[in-house]
C-alpha cells in the first residue's frame, strides 16, 4: 500500500515518527515538512490532497498541532475525505462508513501510541458500500444537495 504522510512544523516530529513505523509495511510518500522550522499547514495540506487525487498514494497521514487546519485543507479538494479523529473507532468508522482516504490527526493532542493505533484501525477498515455509498457519491458533487432544506410537517 503506498500512503502519502505531511504535516507542519508542529507535527514534524509525529511525521517523522509515524513515516518510520509505516515504512516497515508500506511505501511512503513523504511530502514533509523536513524539519522544525515554522511552516503553513495549508502548504501540507494540499500537497497531501493533490498526491491523493493525483494517483501518487492510496491513503494519506495529514499532521498538524490539533489536527483541524491541515484536515480543512486536505478537505478543499473533493477527491479526498480527510477525517480528523481522536481514538481507533473514530478511525474505523470514518473508513466504513465515509470512505475516508485521509486521516488527520493533531500532534499536540494524540501520542504517538494512539495515533498508530489509529492509523492501524483505518488502514485494516473497508469501506462498506451500500447505504453509505450514495452518501458519500454527494461529498464530491455538493451542487447535487438542495440549497435549503425544508422539513416535513
């Protein structure tokens, strides 16, 4: 599996981590940043999400301090779902039932442990298909959903 790995200055120490560990099993893109030194996460974002939609990587790793920047700009790009989460079954939900090809997660709020096991949940998670496919069809074409929503009396 060929997974792309960015984050920004915040997260470098966590990529730089996770990119070893994920080396002894896949092939890793990293897209950096190489080292502490201030940065945008919004720059790592979207290198992240254009190697996703690009064909260059399967899944993506998308570092920051909380996790919320750098998923915001991953999400930009509607080729890729970009879930930040916490813990493992926030993980795996976000594989099997959103088809999530990006997993974010903050630096500053996660250790390393956790996040693996995150990223170990959502590696192993397929998506379900099903009922959820049509739900997430709309996630890359949100001019199909009505502009207002009336409910039913």
């Amino acid at each position: 599996m060929r997974i792309a790995i960015a984050s920004d200055h915040a997260a470098f120490a966590l990529k730089e981590a996770l990119a070893a560990w994920l080396r002894e099993n896949h092939e890793v893109v990293d897209l950096g940043t190489h080292g502490p030194a201030s940065v945008d996460y919004p720059d790592y974002g979207y290198r992240l999400a254009a190697a996703i939609a690009g064909g260059e990587a399967e899944y993506g790793v998308a570092l920051c301090g909380s996790g919320i920047g750098i998923s915001i700009a991953v999400n930009r790009n509607p080729a890729c779902r970009c879930a930040l989460v916490n813990e493992p079954l926030s993980a795996a939900l976000a594989r099997e039932h959103n088809d999530a090809n990006v997993i974010a997660l903050g630096a500053r709020l996660i250790g390393e442990e956790m996040a693996r096991a995150c990223i170990t949940r959502f590696l192993e998670t397929d998506f379900a298909g099903g009922r959820h496919r049509a739900r997430v069809d709309k996630l890359a074409i949100p001019e199909t959903v009505p502009k207002t929503v009336k409910e039913s009396a």
